[in-house]
C-alpha cells in the first residue's frame, strides 16, 4: 500500500532543524519549544501511520512512498523512497516517543546552556536522520540515514567542545564508526555486484539466486557496520567516551535509538543472515563477546555515565546475541531493544538528574544516600534498575530472559556456550546495576558541602516518569498473547517452535533469577554492608584495573592500528617530500639553471641580435649548402 | 657581358650592409644597411631571373620592394619617436627590455 504522510515523519524533524540553524540568534527564544513541538508532532504522525496499519490485514501493512527518482545509471535505478513495515513502525514510535520526552527533558536540562537553540536543532536533525535509516526502502537509502545520525552523534557528543577532550571523544566516535560505515557501504556493493539491486524487497528476492560466499560476504560486511554503530566488539571503544555529550544525548542516541541501528540492520537483512549461517554465527558471538565485555567494564566503573554506557554496549550486546540466533531471536532481540530504549534512557535521564542536583558531579563515590533528596529520580532509576537486572514483571525479565532462552535452545555446543554466556552476564548486569543504585542512592553522604542535592524540576521528572512506566509495562504488554512477535512475524519470519528444547523458559527464568540474587547480594555484601572509599583504592587486582581501563580497548587500538598509523603516515610524508616533491623540484631547478645560462645572450643591445641573427643565416646557408653539395 | 658579375657586386653590397648592420650605432645608418642588403639580394633575384630566362627573380624583386617600402614607413616612424622621446638615435641606448 502507498502512503502520502510517511515523507513528513523525515520532513518534519529536518524542517525544524534547519529553521533552528538558519534562523539563528532570532529563534533563541521559542526555539527549544518549537524543536518540542516538531518532535511531538512526528510522533503524531507515527501513531497515524500505526493506526492506518492497524487497520490492514497482516501482508498489506507495509506501507510506502517513492519520493522521487534519486539514481538513474542503465539498469540501475534507486528511489528516494521510504517504507514503514511492522520492523520500522516499532522503531518509528520509539524514537520520536523516547525523542519527544527527551527534548521536552532537555528544555529544562539544558535550561543554562546559552547554546540551547543549537543544541535542538541537532537533535532535530539527529531524529529525522534516525527516521531516515529506519524508513529508507533500500540499503541506499538507509546509508543516508545511517551517515546522518553518525554526523548527528558527532555534533552533539562534541557538544561542549570548548572542551578539548569533548572534542576528541567526539573525532574518536566518529573515526570509529567510519570504520563500521566503511562495512555497510562494501555490503552494499557486494550486494550490487551479485544481486544488481540495493532495495530490501529486491535482495530478499534475489537473496537465493547468490551463492553463500556472497551472502556470507554481505552477512559479515553488514555485521561490520552494525559494530561500529552499535559500539559492538571490535569497534566499541568509541561509546564509553561518547558519555561527554550532554546526558539528554547520551539517554536519546547512544543508549536508545542510534546505537541500536546496527540490530534493525541485522534484523532488517534477515533474508541474508538466515541464508548464511556462517555470518548468522559470527553475529551471535559478537554479541556475545561485547554482552560479556561491556558487563566487565561496567562493573569497574565509577562514573555513573561510563557505568551506563557499559551497561548499554552489555545489552546490545544481548540485542546482537538475539538477533545472531535466527528466526528464532529477531523478535525478542527487537522486543530487547524497545525495552531496553524505555529503560535505559529512563536510567541516563535519571543520572542527568542526579548530575544536574550536585553541580554535573558523575563520581559514584562522590553520591550517596541521595535517595531522601531526590525521591521521584530514586523511584523511576529504581524501576529502570529493575527492569534492566530482569526481575519479574519489569520489562527486562521478558526480554532478555526470552535472549537467553533462544540462545540455549540453539543447540549444540553452540547453544550452551551461548547460552551460559548470556547467563553469566545477567548475573554480572545485575551486580554492576546494583553497584551504580547503592552507590548513587543509599548507603553514607559522600558528597562534599558545596553539593546542595535537590530534586530536579517538572519537566524533568514527568519524562522519567513516563519511561518508567514503559520499564514497568512494556516487557508485559509486548509478551501478552506473543503480541511483538506476531507482529513483526511478516518481517523476520519466525521458525516453528523447537519440539525438543533444551531449557523450558520456567527452568531458564529460575536460573537466571538466581544467579540475579547471587549479583544482588554480592553488590549489597560490597558496597553496601561495607563502607565505600570516596577515592578508589588502588591496590586492586589486575583484572579490576583492566576493567577501569576498559579492558585495554583503547591500549589495543592504539598499539596495532594508531602507532602503526603514524609510523606509515610518517613514512609516507617522507616519501612525498624525498621522492615526489624531490623529482618535482629537479625539474624546476633544471629549468631555472638552463634559464640562467640561456639568459646571458639576452644583452638587450639590437647589434648584438643582428649579429646572432646573421650568424645563424649564414649556419643555415651553410648547412644548406653542406647537404646539396 | 658575364651575369656573374652582377653577383659578385650584390654579394659585396650585402656584405657591406650586414656589417654596417653590426657595427654601427646610429639607427638611420642601420637602417640604411638593412635596405643595401635587401637591395643586394633584389639584384641577386633579377640576375639569376636573367640567367635562367624567367620572370620568378623579377617577380620577388617586386615583392620585395613592397615589403622594404611598408619596413621603411614603420621603421622610420619608430625611429624618429625613440629620438624624440630619448634625444639619441643610438641603437645601443634602446636597450631597456634588458633591464
């Protein structure tokens, strides 16, 4: 079916963003409101968009737009054209919901900032670039948005960036994700050079014709991309630094929306993924990988923003893990992902406030026993909390429990290592999360006295609270009657359930539960029952300064890729000035010498021409005369 | 009478002129040479057209009258503006370019 408002949910954002930018100083006063409004509004237009698809029979809700003819080369043709299906309605309504909250939230956080105006036009602009890459209806399209979010991220984590160290995190997570925009676009060329098309509905069409090599191929490019954007194992060491942004930033696009496009990619190219198993592995033990790794650096931290961000690479990293798992995990992989956008956005927006009440203090150590002082920032942190560790009926025990559950139930060696992995990071999420709420809201004051904590104001307090209440509630409403899965069923296809499973949910709920109660009590035992040192000690193990260090990622990039770099930089520049620019000089120096000696006959007296004029008549007749004779 | 001889006397008006043209300063007298030289050359073209019993010499005698005549207009011009402006006719002072 086509649709006419789709090209307003992109449309909308941009216009807003670019009057707030073009308009300049003029719009400082209404602009934060406007850029409000235009969110609520795309939201508006998301919930019609809903409406009309609810409306449809399963196989006729994807509705679409072909805006104009964008590439026209011989056979090949791409569409500017957009394209919401059940995938891209779930990631529609989050985005312009949570982004709607968030700048209503940032009105007030961002309330001193005298570069407010600014600050909405990005996020303007981060929503419609967002709106993009889920509505494109070909790869192409989606690269678009893909890059504009990439730019988007950057502007806004650089924010401040009278801060050089602002600045740098902002470069760092933008070189990164190059390198994950450098997978997508081979993907794309891979796929045009074996299937001829870019569009979704035409590689899922022609997706059988190619061999598996290329879909491997495509699988694992596509994979590349997704860890770069979604700061996945290899490319995550950008996410922890990005935390410099303004935290509205942080809660908006590096923990619910833009870091978790690298699970619509893989979700959206299911087709590909479940044709090549080999790509299908390598994304579940990614996700894996990074579930366990962001888990670690999580526990180590003590700023509360690197903290949550540790937490959020953790639970992509369950996302990934879901997605890796086939027809089986797409849905709770997205499910994954919508709850955790409610929850972990509603955590950051929580630290935001915490900050904005102690002077932007993000020392753990520096908190404690905040909860008397921010009562309503206590109550929905602790229901994000409660969601993320998995407790029943938060939002979390639906979701990640469902993760763990598919991955052991992938069979073999593969399910149970998989499995046991997902297992072990529930029980370490839990830990770390405990850790971050003990030492933010209870136990001893440990703030100095210039701290005056304070509950933050309305327009705060009232977003947190709306994502609690999606903490609380959307895990359940999405799981009740398989609701989510049998939504997105006519995208990702899902498989007949197992006969022979290995773990029934009950078994795999109690187990996870457990080893949550076991992260629980240790956290309690550590940090609560015991006095916590305003300054970390420092006689750790060496595995605790690993996981401060965020487990070497930064000493590793450095020392095979940054070093290396330099050194061939260095060489080349050498190079150029000895080799190139030496071979460019001689033939300047040849000229100019050559012209020094030709220039002496240049006496200016004319006798002296005549006489060269003749001599040369006379050599002329002479040689003339020479060859005749 | 030998035609040769016709030859060797415009062999030696040319040379005249070219070294009169290398040698000497005033402008007129240059000037004067280079005309001696084309005429030298004029009466070389009639002698060999005589020689060889066609009109070709004659012919590029005519031209070159032209030509020598339009040289003498242009050439003459420039050299009483440079006198005016420089008060000297002296080929070697016209040597600005150089510096």
């Amino acid at each position: 079916m086509t649709s006419q408002s789709l090209v307003y949910l992109v449309a909308l954002p941009l216009f807003g963003s670019a009057l707030l930018l073009l308009g300049g100083k003029r719009t400082n006063r209404w602009g934060h409101l406007f850029a409000t409004a235009i969110s609520a509004s795309a939201f508006g237009v998301g919930l019609y968009q809903f409406s009309v698809m609810l409306g449809q029979p399963d196989s006729q809700r994807a509705l679409t737009q072909k805006l104009f003819s964008w590439i026209s080369v011989g056979t090949f043709q791409v569409d500017a054209g957009l394209m919401v299906d059940q995938l891209s309605i779930c990631f529609v309504l989050l985005i312009t919901g949570v982004g709607t909250l968030i700048h209503i939230y940032s009105i007030a956080y961002m309330s001193h900032d005298l570069d407010r105006r600014r600050f909405f036009a990005y996020l303007n602009f981060f929503i419609a670039a967002m709106l993009l890459l889920v509505l494109g209806d070909s790869y192409l399209n989606l690269y678009v948005g893909w890059e504009g979010v990439g730019l988007a991220s950057y502007l806004l984590i650089g924010f401040w960036n009278q801060k050089p160290t602002y600045a740098t995190a902002a470069k760092k997570a933008f070189v990164a994700n190059r390198v994950g925009d450098m997978g997508l676009s081979l993907a794309i060329m891979i796929a045009f050079a074996t299937l001829g098309t870019v569009s979704f509905a035409g590689v899922k069409e022609h997706a059988g014709q190619a061999s598996t090599g290329a879909l491997t191929a495509i699988g694992i490019m596509l994979l590349v991309a997704a860890t770069g954007k979604s700061a996945q194992f290899p490319l995550q060491a950008w996410l922890g630094d990005a935390m410099a942004g303004p935290t509205p930033v942080s809660a908006l696009i590096h923990a619910a929306t833009m870091v978790t496009a690298g699970v619509y990619l893989i979700t959206r190219s299911n087709f590909i993924f479940d044709a090549a198993p080999t790509a299908q592995l390598a994304v579940a033990i990614i996700g894996a990988i990074t579930l366990l790794f962001g888990a670690v650096i999580g526990m180590a931290k003590d700023d509360i923003k690197k903290a949550l961000a540790a937490s959020t690479m953790s639970q992509i990293g369950y996302m990934v893990l879901g997605a890796g798992l086939g027809p089986a995990g797409y849905a709770f992989a997205i499910m994954h992902l919508l709850t955790h956008g409610f929850f972990k956005a509603g955590m950051f927006l929580g630290a935001g406030s915490v900050m904005h009440g102690m002077n932007d203090e993000v020392n753990m150590r520096r908190f404690g026993g905040l909860r008397k002082f921010m009562p309503i920032t206590f109550a929905t942190f602790g229901l994000g909390y409660l969601a993320i560790i998995g407790v029943p009926p938060f939002a979390g025990f639906y979701s990640k429990d469902k993760i763990i559950e598919v991955a052991f139930n992938a069979g073999g060696i593969k399910g149970i290592t998989l499995g046991a992995a997902a297992l072990l990071g529930a029980a370490i999420t839990a830990f770390y999360m405990t850790r971050v709420v003990i030492l933010t809201f209870a136990g001893n004051k440990r703030w100095d006295e210039k701290a005056h904590p304070h509950e933050s104001p309305i327009l705060m307090w009232a977003p947190m609270v709306l994502l609690a209440v999606g903490s609380v509630a959307s895990g359940f409403l999405f799981t009740r009657g398989d609701a989510l899965r049998n939504w997105l069923a006519p995208v990702v296809e899902p498989m007949p359930v197992h006969e022979a499973e290995l773990m029934s949910p009950a078994v795999v709920s109690i187990l996870a539960l457990a080893l949550v109660v076991v992260g629980v009590g240790l956290a309690i035992i550590k940090y609560f029952l015991s006095e916590v040192p305003v300054v970390a000690p420092t006689d750790v193990t060496v595995f605790t300064r690993a996981a401060r260090r965020d487990l070497m990622q930064d000493d590793f990039n450095e020392a095979v890729f940054m070093r290396p770099g330099q050194a061939i930089t260095r060489g080349l520049v050498k190079t150029d000035v000895a080799v190139i620019d030496g071979a460019v000089r001689a033939v300047a120096r040849l000229a100019r010498g050559s012209g020094n000696v030709l220039r002496t006959t240049q006496t200016g007296f004319v006798r002296s021409y005549a006489m060269w004029i003749f001599l040369g008549a006379v050599g002329l007749v002479a040689a003339i005369w020479m060859v005749t004779l | 009478m030998n035609a040769a001889n016709y030859l060797y006397v415009s062999a030696l008006l040319f040379t005249i002129g070219a070294i009169g043209v290398v040698v000497r300063r005033n402008a007129i007298v240059v000037f004067m040479c280079v005309e001696l030289m084309l005429n030298a050359s004029n009466l070389a073209f009639v002698t060999f057209a005589r020689i060889n019993g066609n009109l070709d010499g004659q012919v590029v005698a005519f031209f070159t009258m032209v030509v020598a005549a339009c040289e003498v207009v242009v050439g003459l011009a420039i050299i009483v503006t440079i006198y005016r402006s420089r008060r000297s006719a002296s080929v070697d002072d016209a040597s600005l370019l150089k510096r």
